[in-house]
C-alpha cells in the first residue's frame, strides 16, 4: 500500500529522436546480430535476431503463436477479473470495518509476501495441472494488490460528498454505486496496473510448471526440443506482450479517471 | 404565515472524549424558524455552528433535545431540507460533468428519467446563470462558479427550506457579493426557507430577516435580533442604510466584548 503505487504511470516514449532510448534497443539488436553473424558468441543457443524474427513471422502466421497467446490471455484476463472483483469486495468490507481490519489484517499481511510461484505446486495437488490451477493464480496475483488499494482508496472517499448525496435522500446502496465506487475506482486501478504486471509473470510461470497451455509452456518445450529461434521468439512474444497491456491499460486509466490527474490528487 | 417550518428544541451535543467526561458543545438550543424567512446563525469561529446545522439536518444526532422540520420529528435527513456544504469543492463530484452534479439531486427519485434529470439540471443551471457550462467538469470553473453549481444541485431538489453552512466563506469579496444578489433573488422567486451559518456580520444583516447570535462553547443562543430592514432588498445597497449599520454595530460589539459568552 504505498504511496508510490498511485504516482503517475511513466509513459515510455517511442518517438525516435537523438536522445530516444528506442535507439538504444535498436543498437542492442544489432549488436545481437552481429555477435550471431560474426561468431563472437558461437553457439547453436544463440541464434541471429533476424532467424528469431523469421520463427516469430512463421509461427504468428502459421497461427500457432496467436493461439498460445490468446490461451495465455484468456486465462490471466478470467483470474484477474475474479481477483479483482474478490480484492474490491473484499476491500471495501477491510476498509469499512475496524473489527475486520483487525481480525483478519495479520493473516493478510503474512499470505501477501508469499511469492505467488511458490504457491503453484501445492495448487496443482488441489486444482491439477490445467485451466483450474492457473486462472487460480492469476487471480490469487490479482486478489491483494487490489485489496490493500481499494482500502487504501476508502479512506480517501470524501466525506462531504456522502453527507451531500445522504442529505439528498440518496439511498445507501446507490450511494455506494455512485459516490464510494466512482472516487475509489482511481486506487482500484492503481492496484489492478500492479496486479496486471504480476499476473503475466505468474500466468507464464504457471504454464511453464505445469501442463500443455499456453506461451510458457511453448518457451519450455522449445528449450528442451534445442529450437533456439522458437524459444527467443516466445521470449520476445513475452515482452512485446508485457508492453502492450501496460501500455493499453494506461490508455484506459487516462479515460476512466481523467478527473483524477486533472484535480491533481495523485498528490 | 406562522408556520414554523423548523423547531430545535433544547437541543444538546456532547462529543465523546479521551479520558474523561464528554465535552459539551452545544448547550440547550432552542430556535424556531418560520416558512419563507431568511435566517441567520452568527457565531464566532468553533463555536459549533456547523454542528448546529447537521443536527438540523438530520446528517447528525443530537445528543439532546429535538427536532423538527414541518412538524415531525427529525430521524435522518428530511426530504424537505437541503444541506449546502462550505467546502463547494470537496461536495462536487469531480468524475461528473457540471449537469449532472446537478442531476444528482434528483435522479434517485423514482420515475425519474435520465433526460428529465438532465432537463430540471439544465433550468438550474440557467437560475444561477451557469447556462452552457453544463458539460465542464466541476474542477475547470471559478470557485464562485462551483458554488453556485452546488446551489443549483441544491434547487434542483426544491426543498423548501436550505441550510447553508458558511457557504460564501471561501471565495473573494466581490465573488461573494455577486453570491449575496443571486441568493436573495433565488430566495424572493421560490419563496424558500434559508437558514445561513455565518460568521461575517455584514453577510447575516444584510441577507437575513433574523440574526441568532450563538455563543462560544458550549455554545448556546445569546439572543436573536430582528433586522427589520426592507424587502425586496439589494445586498450590496443595504448596507448603506442607517439601520444596517445600526445592526452592524450591535452585533460586532456583542461578538466582540463578550467574546461571544452568553449572560
């Protein structure tokens, strides 16, 4: 729950200028290049990035990597809404009630810090290897980051602004819809950007633990079947993929909760 | 004419303190204001004014005493009084556009339609001179402009009696002013009952029919004072009258000597 959770999302700039980082990346692929082309590293493990490239276009319109990415997806995006919805509930019910607050704080603040890989295997005795397990831990990513700022979110709620909509006759329910949800919605997000960043990770180390889904488990099936280029390209999927979704959500911040950055209370 | 629209009756809080007794705020307050009239309750700062005002409204329980608004008792906020916050801008939501914090007022109500929510926003809106802004955010206009979108919303609701609390407090002098005019002109048209929380002086003389002076804590009503000054009345002229300054002085001595203490 700190603070720095709620600054605004740097976004990273891909103009080409002089000074740009992209040329940085450029130059680095280059160097990869050449470092295959030339033999300076000289190893069937390193692969040119063009013959990388060149797996990635093949298998993308083969469709085979579309399908694994799209699997991957569908499985992180059903447990992140299922950890969101639980982690705002929940939250809401943490932020409003002490007893609960201190009934339940330090079991919460001893299952957070536990590292969601760690909890795979034992998930996969319960939910096995499949859809079951990894929508699991997407959601279980997705469950405290979400939590802990929906709390947090609650106390920033304005209290004139529920007196007002009382004093208007404004039942409690549509109170909570139209007041408490709307002004806490800026943290919810903060808490989902996090628990989308982890999500990827766990998802993909789910698939690459256990079971026959998704980009994690291509990424280890090209290791072992010695197929350097498909592998480098699952790597690259993964980063183009981890990109794309910051990127987007951030895009989707800006127009659900413009008012929040143009009021200046991201402090 | 003489119907009491709201009564406090030995109206009492006490808020509860660390280690100890709890701290009486408000001792015994008994006021009772008449439909139609413009009243003000003038106070020092902390002297529980604002308090004072949310028991009226029904956003807090006394700790003694009762209330009523038209002849029953107060249990939660009545539907014919509408609570005007200080803090215009923390009492605006600032995700909706400028028509419908407006709207809010009134699109609970059942039957209520989304454009006929928006239709009554937008004749507010036109009543406080804010015709065409209704798509701004709250947070692009003037401090005087989000205040009287916090008066509209409140219209929107037609109340029959508005309990202001300090409303005109965080604006500049002639924001305020031009506040005053438009007040006393939304008041004369509606026929509205106003109870106004102030602790400017020149404000509670110049607006109101009656003056209560509240004391410092534990604050009770020292006295209430009829202006007697004309109506329809211009806000800034009025205080050019004998009588205004009259009451002006009056009033100031006894915040001032007294120090607000009752007796």
């Amino acid at each position: 729950m700190s603070e720095a959770v709620l600054a605004r999302p740097a976004a990273v700039s891909l103009r080409l200028r002089p000074s740009s980082g992209l040329l940085l990346v450029l130059g680095l692929l280059l160097l990869w290049e050449i470092s295959a082309r030339t033999g300076m590293v000289d190893s069937p493990n390193w692969p040119p990035f063009l013959h990388v490239l060149a797996a990635l276009a093949r298998d993308t319109v083969s469709g085979e990597i579309p399908l694994l990415v799209g699997s991957t997806l569908a499985r992180m995006f059903a447990g992140l809404a299922a950890g969101t919805l639980a982690g705002v509930a929940a939250g809401l019910i943490f932020g409003a009630s002490r007893l609960v607050r201190r009934l339940l704080g330090p079991t919460v603040e001893l299952i957070r810090p536990i590292p969601i890989p760690a909890i795979i295997p034992p998930l996969v005795l319960f939910l096995g290897l499949d859809d079951a397990m990894k929508v699991t831990v997407a959601a279980v990513t997705a469950f405290f980051p979400v939590l802990t700022n929906t709390a947090q979110g609650l106390r920033a709620v304005e209290a004139d602004q529920l007196a007002m909509a009382r004093s208007f006759g404004v039942p409690a329910h549509r109170r909570l819809l139209r007041v408490t949800l709307p002004a806490i919605l800026p943290y919810v997000l903060a808490g989902l950007r996090v628990a989308l960043a982890l999500a990827l990770v766990t998802t993909v180390v789910a698939e690459m633990i256990a079971g026959e889904q998704g980009v994690g488990h291509y990424l280890v099936l090209m290791q072992f079947a010695g197929r350097a280029e498909e592998m480098y390209a699952a790597v690259l999927v993964l980063a183009l993929l981890g990109y794309g979704l910051n990127r987007g959500f951030v895009l989707l911040e800006r127009r659900l909760i413009g008012w929040f950055y143009a009021t200046g209370r991201d402090g | 004419m003489e119907t009491l629209i709201l009564e406090l009756d030995a109206v009492g809080k006490s808020f509860p303190a660390r280690g100890g007794p709890p701290t009486l705020a408000m001792d015994r307050v008994s006021l009772s204001v008449r439909e139609g009239e413009f009243l003000s309750i003038l106070g020092p700062s902390g002297c529980g004014k604002s308090t004072l005002l949310q028991i009226a409204a029904g956003l807090m329980e006394p700790s003694a005493g009762a209330v009523r608004v038209a002849g029953r008792a107060v249990k939660g906020p009545p539907p014919e009084a509408v609570y005007v916050f200080q803090q215009y801008g923390r009492s605006l939501l600032p995700w909706r556009s400028v028509r419908d914090n407006v709207a809010f007022a009134v699109e609970h109500r059942p039957g209520m339609s989304r454009s006929r929510a928006r239709a009554v926003a937008d004749a507010q809106l036109a009543a406080v001179a804010l015709t065409g802004f209704g798509d701004h955010f709250p947070w692009q206009l003037s401090g005087g402009m989000q205040q009287r979108v916090a008066l509209a919303r409140a219209l929107a609701a037609e109340p029959r009696i508005l309990l202001m609390d300090e409303p005109f407090s965080a604006v500049d002098a002639l924001t305020r002013l031009d506040l005053h005019r438009l007040m006393l002109e939304l008041w004369e048209k509606r026929g509205l009952t106003v109870v106004l929380v102030t602790h400017d002086v020149e404000e509670a003389v110049a607006l109101s029919d009656r003056v209560a002076l509240l004391t410092k804590r534990p604050s009770t009503i020292a006295r209430v004072v009829e202006t007697g000054l004309p109506r329809p009345r211009d806000a800034v002229e009025v205080r050019e009258t004998a009588r205004f300054l009259e009451l002006r002085h009056e009033l100031l001595d006894a915040l001032l000597t007294r120090g607000g203490h009752a007796g």
